[in-house]
C-alpha cells in the first residue's frame, strides 16, 4: 500500500479505498487510489519526493463530481499528514452537499 491510502484507511474506517496504481518513478513516490462515501466517489493522486533532513517536496490533486483540490508543499511528515486530513475533510464535505 502507498501511503495515501495508509493514512486513509488509519484515518477514516468509514471510506472505502481501492488502490488503483502505485509506483514509485525515480524518487518520487506516486499513489491513485479511488475513495468511495456513501454511494460517492473521489480519485486523489499524491506524490512526494524526499529533499532532505525529512522533508519531502509532495502534491495531492483529490477530483469528485462536484469539486477539484489541489494542493503541494514542500514539508515534513506531520504537515503533509494535517493537509491531507484538511483536503480529505473538505471533499468530504462537499461530497454531503455540506
């Protein structure tokens, strides 16, 4: 597993998460998954590259029917952690009609 759906399926029991590619090209990490909530669906793809000292130069693009977010950073572990549960959050929200 990669480590987008690592997280989330640590952190949301409630998503189903179907990995659809995994690779890693280089040193980049590349991660698909497909997430369905509640009869909807999302596609995000991540990928990070480690810089050094733990700090990884990372993106995340997350597309439903109703929205599209994309965000990257260049930051350590903990702060990708807290924007991918921010972007995932959101989504989430917007998929309720929230």
């Amino acid at each position: 597993m990669g480590y987008l759906s690592d997280v989330l399926r640590n952190e949301y029991s409630n998503l189903e998460v179907r990995e659809v590619y995994s690779s890693k090209l280089g040193d980049t990490d590349v991660e698909i998954v497909e997430v369905s909530s509640g009869g909807e669906k999302f596609i995000a793809m991540f990928q990070s590259n480690p810089v050094k000292n733990g700090i990884y130069k990372w993106s995340l693009i997350i597309t439903s029917s109703h929205n599209t977010r994309t965000i990257k950073g260049m930051d350590r572990i903990n702060s990708i952690n807290l924007a991918l549960r921010s972007s995932i959050e959101a989504m989430l929200k917007g998929i309720k009609g929230e």
